[in-house]
C-alpha cells in the first residue's frame, strides 16, 4: 500500500510538469493604422526636425487598453493589450506623418544623433475609449509643442504650444474596435498638427 501511494505521488508530479496545468492565456496585441495624411505642397526648409518621445500622463504610462465606465472610473480590456504604450504610438506616428508631409529637409526620432534646428515635443493627456449618448468613441487629446533652437532666447525658441482632441466613433466592437476608431482620431490629430507646423515655418522663412 505504501508502495502504492508513492507511485500515484510521482505520477502526479509528471503530470504537473509534463503540461498538467494551465497555459498562459494569449494576449492580444494593437497598434494604430491609417494612411499618412496627404503630403502639403510647401517649399521644405533648410532645416532638420527632431521628434522627441513624447511622454504621458501617468494612467495613460502602460500599454492597457481603457474604457471610461463612468466618473472616477476607468476598466481595462481583459488580455488585450496596446504593442507599446500609447506616448510611443502617437510619437511614431506623428514622425512618420511629418516625413511624409515633406516640411522639412529630415526628420529624426529622439535616439538619432543628428543635429537640428527644430525640436517637437509633446505628450499624450487621454487615450482611451469612452461610451456616451452616441455609443462608443475612442478619444485621443495630445499637448505639442514646436521649438526653434537656433532663436536666442526661451520665450523667442517656443514657437507655439497648443492641445489638439479629436473623437472617433467606434464602428465595430472590443478592442479591435477600439483601435480602428483611436487610429482615425489620430490621423485628425497628425493633420492638425503639422497644419499648424507648417503655419509656424512660414513665419520664420529666411
């Protein structure tokens, strides 16, 4: 008997080890994805833009994807994640947007070596989904600011500083959902911006 049960006791060891217990549940992971806004048709500067990583308020730090249930509360999507958190997804974005629009002779990311005279920095203020009379919208506010390095000065190096919100409807459902609709309300946001980047250089053109 004792021989016994010092056999069912190794057996269930093997078990254990051999895949007895539960697999790790799969995360699902989203990034946004749109077009580039249409490129502008002004004369680029002589000039580079560095666009720095842009930082976040501190609920919007991690990856989790959010939903607003109501005043003072915030859910999160079970097992379903951003790739990286948002203040990276908006700054890759908005790099990418800006290369494309063609206002600048180059455009770096904040990891590249190269010299500029320009600096654009920011930081995601809300990024999360939010149910309202309408149904379900992703909402997207964003701080920038464009700096002009080569201006003597701290007041005269800002040339503006400005908040940018767009809301898009979430036509389809969950997270999937959540992303495509976040995706349109940052493509709004990117063609705010550099309209007004490029506002901005026409004011400081040799």
């Amino acid at each position: 008997m004792k021989r016994m049960s010092l056999w069912l006791l190794v057996l269930a060891g093997l078990t254990g080890c051999l895949g007895g217990s539960r697999p790790a549940p799969l995360v699902r992971q989203y990034v946004l994805e749109y077009p580039p806004p249409r490129a502008l048709r002004a004369e680029p500067v002589a000039a580079s833009l560095r666009v720095e990583r842009f930082s976040a308020v501190r609920v919007h730090a991690g990856p989790e994807l959010l939903t607003r249930q109501g005043p003072y509360q915030r859910k999160v999507y079970h097992e379903q994640r951003w790739r990286v958190s948002p203040a990276d997804l908006a700054t890759d974005m908005l790099r990418r947007d800006l290369r494309h629009a063609g206002l600048f002779r180059g455009v770096f990311a904040a990891r590249d070596r190269e010299e500029t005279r320009f600096v654009l920095e920011g930081g995601v203020e809300e990024f999360l989904e939010t149910e309202g009379p309408q149904g379900r919208a992703a909402s997207l506010a964003l701080t920038v600011a464009l700096i002009d390095r080569s201006r003597q000065g701290t007041s005269r190096r800002l040339l503006f500083q400005k908040g940018y919100r767009a809301e898009a409807e979430c036509t389809a459902g969950g997270a999937a959902g959540l992303a495509e609709a976040m995706s349109r309300a940052m493509s709004r946001c990117s063609t705010q911006v550099i309209a007004d980047i490029a506002a901005a250089l026409e004011e400081v053109r040799p």
